[in-house]
C-alpha cells in the first residue's frame, strides 16, 4: 500500500484532533474529486512499519490529544488496500481501544465484498458512495454529495 499524505494533527477529517492517512489508488476516479492525485496505486510513498508505528504514537501523544483515525484517499478499500488497512484498523482497535476510526470509501457498503467488509469490524463510521458532482453540497459535514451516507457501526 502507498501513503499519499499523513496528518498527525487534523480537525477537517471527522470530529475532534486526528490523525488522518490518505492511501493511494482509487479505482472509482469520480468526475470533479478534489484529490484526483491519490487514484493511482503507485502514488505517493510506501507504508512503511515506521510509519505505522509514527502513526501509533502520534495517536497516543498526550501532548496533543486525538480522538481518532481517519482514513481517506484513494480508497482505503481499494482491494490492493485492503490487507494492509485490514491490519492497520486491528492494531488501532487494540493498542488505542478509546480511539475512534472513521474511513472513506467511494464503495456502497452493499457492494462491498467479504474482505472489505472485514474491515468494518474495526471501524466506528464508513462514509460511503462515490463523488457525485452534480449532488455536490457544501453544506455537508464530513461528505461532498448528498448521495454519500454515514454508517454509525458502533
């Protein structure tokens, strides 16, 4: 899996402080997306265990608390992410039990296979759905249209 960018500090992507990992590859390339420079696969840089471990520490820094995870792109469930996101989500789940995770995918949870959804095991929120331009909508928190939904899974 590549990394497209990293935030250890980020108050856009979900509530609170967070920290926020971009992953490259998206297979849906929806017309109008504002990060059109993470679909492909070979975007970015490799997830490294360095930075997994960066990762871990920064989200369990008191000098600045994080509330959670948020995972974006790319799609993290893109199937080449899978596996590694799939052990990414186990490791924050057990190591930052009070954290939450919240991960973007242009995927319906209906289309989602039984990979992808082992990942929803781990998480508290998916957003899901593709980028529609033409149901663009400012005026919603944490999604683009307003064919995207959130999924509260704990």
């Amino acid at each position: 899996m590549h990394v497209h960018r990293y935030y250890d500090v980020d108050v856009v992507n979900g509530p609170g402080t967070r920290c926020t990992l971009f992953v490259a590859g998206c297979e849906h390339q929806c017309r109008g997306c504002y990060n059109q420079s993470t679909w492909r696969l070979d975007s970015g840089v490799p997830f490294s265990l360095e930075m997994e471990e960066r990762l871990l520490a920064d989200l369990m820094d008191t000098r600045i608390p994080r509330q959670g995870l948020s995972l974006s792109g790319g799609d993290p469930l893109h199937p080449h992410n899978v596996p590694h996101i799939r052990r990414l989500v186990k490791r924050v789940r057990k190591e930052c039990a009070e954290k939450d995770i919240w991960l973007w995918t242009g995927y319906q949870i209906d289309e989602l296979n039984a990979s992808q959804r082992e990942v929803l095991d781990f998480i508290d929120v998916l957003i899901d759905g593709r980028f529609i331009e033409a149901e663009k909508d400012a005026t919603l928190q944490w999604r683009g249209s307003r064919n995207q939904q959130l999924w509260y899974l704990r």
